[in-house]
C-alpha cells in the first residue's frame, strides 16, 4: 500500500508573484489539497523572491542570462524543476518562451494563466490592446501549454468588464484579482484529478471541454445549490 500523496507544485515567475501568492494561500487555506514545494524565477530581482521568503517557499534563481541559448537555459530549468518532483508545473507570470523539448517533457502537467480572453489578445501588453480596441470586456485564462504559444487548450476564463475612463493600470488591477480567485479553481480540479490534457484537448471529469468554462457560471452554479 502506498502512502498518501500530498501532489506537488512547483511555480514558474519572471515578476511580482502576486498568482503565485494567491496559490501558496489556497493551499494552505485548504482550497487546493496539494503543497507548493518551490518558486524557480528567471529574474534575480523578481518581486516574488521575497513573498516565497516570506511565505517560507523554497526559491531558486535561473538566470537565463547566464546562459549561452534557450535550450541551455531550458534544460538547466528542467533538471532544477524535476528535482522537486512536481505534478503540475505552474507558469504565473514567467516570461520566458519555452523550447519545444521544455514543453513536450511536462505535456499535460504544465498551465499557464493568460491575462485576457484567449484567443483574444495572445502576447504581450493584452490590457492597452483590449482599451484601445474599445472591447466592453476583457478578462483572464487558465490554459495548458502545448507547441502553441498562449494556444494550448483553454480551461477555464473569468471576464472582466472595461470600465468608463479605465486605464491600462487600473484594468490590469481588476484582471489580477480575478486572477487570483481563477488558477487557484484550475489547479484544484487538476491536482483533484478532475482535470486532463488528452490528446491535446481539456476534459474535465472525462468528458472534453467544448470550450472554455466561465468563473461566473461556476459562482452562479455554486449559489444556486
Ligand atoms: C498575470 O497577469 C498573468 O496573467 C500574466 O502575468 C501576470 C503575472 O502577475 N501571465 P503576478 O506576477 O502573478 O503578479
């Protein structure tokens, strides 16, 4: 008989950290059933650095300026995250793009929170893009990372409505707060076992996600119980 398994993340930053907070914090409220086990940041001076301090995470820098070349790089983060033995791997702000072998290596065990309504506004600047197409929402998505950069099966989004006179600042606020309520939900129904990547598509509960589950229908689901 096997001892009970407590699964193991490990999260991904190049920034502030603030996802990553919110993960160690639903962990040890209860809500996702799993430990943080270690912070690996690209960047030495990540803002990050000092929450895992804080929170008493183990912290590992990478600097991938030390390296000669992405897969370099990347494969020097490979051996630093399977040291810790991980189920999921979490990318919460790493601003990085991954190799090819990278990604293949944790298929399936390796998600990514998007600030916007994928496939809307992939890349970078997503909140100044979204003001200046003068979209009524924007939002936030939890997705896997598959060959496809911020393309991998979307699971779950949650929309953040543009307010009158917002600025890129002010919405990027509110997106992270949603954020922070959203991977959190996500990494449960992964570590739960609830959630999958197979054959490049989401399931949730064995059956395949037709598209992405919205925040607000679950909250609307959860009030109506
Ligand atoms: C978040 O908006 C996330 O969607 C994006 O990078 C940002 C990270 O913020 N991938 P933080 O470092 O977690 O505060």
């Amino acid at each position: 008989m096997t001892a009970f398994h407590t699964p193991r993340l490990v999260v991904l930053v190049s920034g502030k950290g603030s996802n990553f907070e919110a993960v160690v914090q639903a962990t040890r409220s209860g809500q996702i059933p799993a430990q943080v086990v270690a912070l690996i940041s690209n960047r030495p001076q990540a803002g990050a650095l000092e929450r895992a301090t804080r929170l008493g995470i183990p912290a590992k820098v990478i600097n991938h300026q030390t390296y000669p070349d992405r897969t370099a790089f990347d494969q020097a983060l490979m051996t630093t995250i399977d040291a810790y033995e991980p189920d999921l791997v979490i990318l919460a702000g790493f601003m990085r793009i991954l190799t090819p072998g990278f990604v293949e290596h944790y298929l399936g065990r390796l998600i990514n929170i998007h600030p916007s309504l994928l496939p809307q506004y992939p890349g970078l600047h997503t909140h100044a893009r979204a003001l200046a197409d003068q979209v009524r929402q924007h939002g936030a998505s939890v997705h896997f990372v598959t060959q496809d950069l911020d393309g991998g099966p979307v699971v779950l989004q949650a929309a953040v409505p543009i307010q009158e006179g917002d600025t890129a600042e002010r919405l990027a606020e509110r997106v992270h707060a949603i954020e922070h309520r959203l991977y959190p939900l996500a990494i449960t129904w992964f570590v739960m076992g609830r959630l999958r990547l197979e054959h490049n598509r989401a399931t949730l509960d064995g059956s395949p996600l037709e598209g992405p589950l919205r925040l607000e229908s679950m909250t609307a689901e959860a009030s109506r119980r």
